[in-house]
C-alpha cells in the first residue's frame, strides 16, 4: 500500500463519502475526552455515541478513555456516567451494557509530559485488545487555557503524527479564543501541531437537524431559491432566547457575555446558511467556502455604529414561569457590579448583489419569556394593494419562519380569504413540523458531529478563517462596549423578550420582531 499523505487523502475522503452516504459504521477508532469529569461528557458526548450505537454507526472496534485531574478508577467513572444518563432519563440499558466496558478513564494533568506518555501506552494496548487500528479522536473539553498546552503536549508525544493509513483528528470546544488575537494565536497554535485537516472546530448549532435542514431546504427546492434575494425579501430575523439565566456557569460567563458566547459562532453560522450562495458541489470546503463569501460581505461595524446598530443588555430580577427568579448580578460567581451583557441584538448588513439592502437583524439572550430559536424570512409587501380595503393588518407580508427549537419545522405565512360574502383577509399558514412527520428521536445534536469527525467530514466544522472572521466582525462592539463599561447597559426584567432598545433598532426601520407569543 502506498502511504504517502495524498494517497491517505484520498483513501480517506473515498470511504467518508461512502460512509456518510450509506450511513454504516464508522472505521475503528479510539476516542480520548480531555476534561472528562466536565458536564459535557455526561449530558452529551456519552448519550451522543449510545444514540449512535442505536443507529449502528459507532465504530464495531471502539474504545473511549476519559482524562482529568481527579484520581477515579474506570468503574467509578462508568458509574458516574451511567447515573447522570439515568438522572436525564436518557439510559436505554441495552445500548449502555454494550458501550460501559468500552469506557475507560485515567487522571492526569494536561501541561504534564508523562500524562501523555501513559495515554500513549493506554492507547497501544486499545489498538491490542480493541483493535482500535492506531486512529485516535481527540476531544478537547477542558477549560479554554488547556488548549494550547494539551495541543503541544500531545504532538510532542508523537499522538497527533499520521502515518501509514492511520487518522489523528482533534475536536476542540468553544470558547474558540475571546477575540480575533486570541483566536489567531490559537489557530497558530493548533497549526503548529496539526494539519488544518486534523482541526475539528465544533460549533454544535450545526449537530441540529434542523440547522442541517437550512442547506436541504434552500438548495433541494427548486421553488424557493429564486426568491432568496433583495428582489423578494426585506429582512431576516434571527432569534436565539433561552429561558435559563448562567446557572452554575457565572464565572466563565461574567469573562464572555452573551455577544461572544453566542454571536460570531452560533448565530453567524445560522447567518451563513441563509446567506450563502450555492455551492458547486458537497465537498466540506465548496460549502466552507461560500460561508466565507457571507462573513467577507458582511459591512464591518465602525466604531460610531456600534450604538445605533448594536444593543446590549443585561437580565434584572424578575418572574419565570410563574416563579421569581434573581439578577444576573445576583447569581453565584458574579460579581455585584458586573457589566457584563446577558442579551445581544444586532442589525447586520450583507454588503453583495443578493443581500445589498436586505437587513439581518439578530437577538439572543437569556432569562427571556421562553426559549426559543427561529429564522424568519419576511418578503415584501404585494407590490400593488389590490385589497387596500380591508383591515391593513390583514395584509400582512408573507413570511417564512424556519423553526430551530424547541419548536421543529416550517412554516409559511400568507394572505387567505376569510369566507364570507365580504372580502376579507386573514393570515394563514402551511405548516410543516419535524416531530409530527418524522417522530421524536432522542438526540443531543452531537450524533452528527462526531459520526461525522469519525469519517472525516468536517462540513459541519468550522474552518479557521471561519472563526477568525467571525471575531473579526464582532471585534469593534467588543472595543466599544469595553470602553463604555457600563454607559448604554440595558437593564431588562428576566422572563420579558430583553431591554426596549432591542424593538426600538427594527422600529427605527419601521419593523419589528415577530411576535413570539403568536407561536403555537
Ligand atoms: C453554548 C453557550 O454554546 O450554547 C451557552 O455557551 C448556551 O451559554 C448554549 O446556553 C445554547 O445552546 P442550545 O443548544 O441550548 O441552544
């Protein structure tokens, strides 16, 4: 066999499209999570390979070993795992007595050069005893600072080297850097160690099946692409409102705020699949490529828009469900004068002939009246009022709400006739919904991504341009909101729709926000 790395290429991006089409297992492998004893592992990682066991796509010679600090022998760590999918309901006890004895767990701390050497012999004997065939997944879920000396350890150990046919793929978290200098150094440091091809950057906005749906709908429709322009639309929403506040997660979060935590990875990536153009084809970087195209188009905010275009705020006491519920300065590990925002919203403007004009408008935040997430496409007015009779808020534009979750589906607005021998209008819509066609499959929207870093697709990851581009966008808010400190902070009740600022940025443009509580 000839092992040079192109043949390994193309062997290698043979079989993952044959793979992905067919949907079969993936090839032998061994997994390592780095940061194990986090809540990422339990909650999802380790649901995600059961439901991927259920779909008989984990790999059949397989082995996970998870790595932390704290000494715990490998049943204790079974336990632990096995509890918390108990404790979320998510057990399926055929499936964990299959995987539980392929889990493994060692301790170790990550800047340690004999952390590595141990993993490394752990990793031999998986490759003996579970004929895990020398490919190695490593997922990275530490603490942000770990990255960069967990990267350097592991090439110095030689773990991240491939040769004669065998994969070496790492999967790196969020928080992908705090601004664009960070992540340029943290790109460095990656490609110091690792062929970009090696680099799994997860955005897990893109496991969801519905996000995935984005690319499906607009480009296996004929119908609707002819329309997904400045010709037709007159502005996109994007809302991403969750309902819980920072939890136990106050110190990380009082460091970030919602603009980096959520915007130039979760949202941007959402902007990009309604923004992009069609790809040539489904390679990972003819997809990759035309995101590019979007963020590279996207107008750069000066420092002076930052306080017309950009509104942030921050949750105040207030009623969730019915129950009262503190201020975010009031949660455990923040601290009492914190000016950190818990809401964003944004107006974006997609500077080339499709978006030219064509408003973005984007908003999440937490403590919001419910979680929700949803893309609305809203089209222009009828050009000519034939109906200007009847009730005007009849005649409302068409609009397309694409729903990300907890709601799933679609559904298209548009005018009807009430009947009646009056003419009158009302609006009505086509719905589809994911659970109702389909049905409820059990998914932690991680399945996907790692099936997928497996095969080695990485469609679904995001390139290092992509996340230097995206910090590349938010840099001046960052700029200008560290310089504000606290002027233009907007204080909003928790379990409102965020601070007035955010309805006063579309009203200023003579539009709002759908309204949510219209949902069904
Ligand atoms: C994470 C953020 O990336 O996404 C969290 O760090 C946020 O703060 C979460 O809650 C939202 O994800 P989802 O899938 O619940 O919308």
């Amino acid at each position: 066999m000839n092992d040079s790395p192109s043949s390994v290429a193309v062997s290698q991006k043979k079989s993952t499209q044959e793979s992905a089409a067919l949907g079969r297992p993936a090839g032998p492998c061994a997994m390592v999570i780095f940061g194990a004893s986090g809540d990422l592992t339990q909650r999802k990682l380790i649901p995600a390979l059961m439901n991927l066991s259920r779909d008989n796509l984990l790999p059949r010679d397989f082995a996970v070993i998870g790595l932390s600090r704290r000494p715990i022998s490998d049943q204790e760590f079974r336990r632990k795992m096995g509890d918390a999918l108990r404790e979320a309901d998510d057990l399926q006890p055929d499936l964990w007595e299959k995987l539980q004895p392929r889990l493994f767990y060692m301790s170790g701390d990550l800047h340690e050069p004999a952390t590595f050497a141990a993993l490394r012999d752990r990793l031999h004997h998986f490759d003996r005893e579970f004929k895990t065939a020398g490919n190695y997944l490593f997922y990275l879920s530490t603490a942000p600072d770990l990255f960069g000396p967990a990267i350097e350890r592991l090439g110095e150990s030689g773990l991240t080297k491939e040769e004669n046919g065998r994969w070496r793929r790492v999967i790196i978290e969020k928080p992908f850097g705090r601004d664009l200098e960070s992540a340029r150094t943290l790109n460095h440091q990656l490609r110091e160690v690792l062929q970009e091809s090696q680099i799994y950057r997860i955005d897990h906005y893109l496991g969801k099946e519905t996000v995935q749906n984005i690319l499906v709908f607009r480009f296996a429709n004929g119908i609707f692409e002819p329309l997904w322009n400045r010709r037709y639309i007159d502005h996109v929403q994007i809302t991403v409102a969750e309902q819980v506040g920072v939890e136990d997660r106050g110190a990380y979060y009082d460091t970030a705020g919602a603009l980096r935590d959520m915007v130039p990875n979760h949202l941007f990536q959402l902007v990009a699949l309604i923004g992009m153009e069609p790809p040539p084809s489904l390679d990972a970087d003819a997809i990759r490529d035309e995101q590019v195209k979007v963020f590279r188009s996207i107008r750069p905010y000066s420092l002076d828009d930052v306080s017309q275009l950009v509104v942030r705020g921050q949750y105040d006491k207030g009623m969730i469900n019915g129950k009262p519920v503190p201020a975010y300065r009031e949660e455990p590990k923040v601290p009492r004068d914190s000016h950190t925002e818990t809401f964003a919203a944004l107006k974006l403007e997609i500077n080339n002939w499709r978006w030219a004009d064509v408003p973005f408008y984007l908003r999440t935040g937490k403590r919001l009246a419910r979680r929700h997430t949803e893309i609305v496409i809203q089209f222009r007015r009828a050009p000519h009022l034939l109906f200007r009779n009847t009730a005007i808020t009849a005649c409302q534009a068409n609009q397309l709400v694409l729903s990300i979750q907890p709601e799933e589906g679609v559904s298209l607005r548009f005018g009807a006739k009430i009947p009646g021998p009056v003419v009158q209008l009302g609006g009505v819509t086509m719905d589809f919904d994911y659970a109702q066609r389909f049905g409820n499959r059990p998914s932690t929207g991680y399945e996907r991504l790692l099936y997928d870093c497996m095969i080695g697709d990485p469609t679904l990851f995001r390139r290092a341009d992509m996340s230097e581009l995206g910090w590349a966008i938010v840099e001046p808010i960052l700029k200008s909101w560290e310089k504000q400190g606290n002027d233009g902070l907007m204080k909003y009740p928790a379990g409102s729709w965020g601070p007035e600022a955010a309805n006063e940025l579309l009203a200023h443009d003579g539009r709002h926000w759908r309204e949510l509580e219209e949902c069904k």
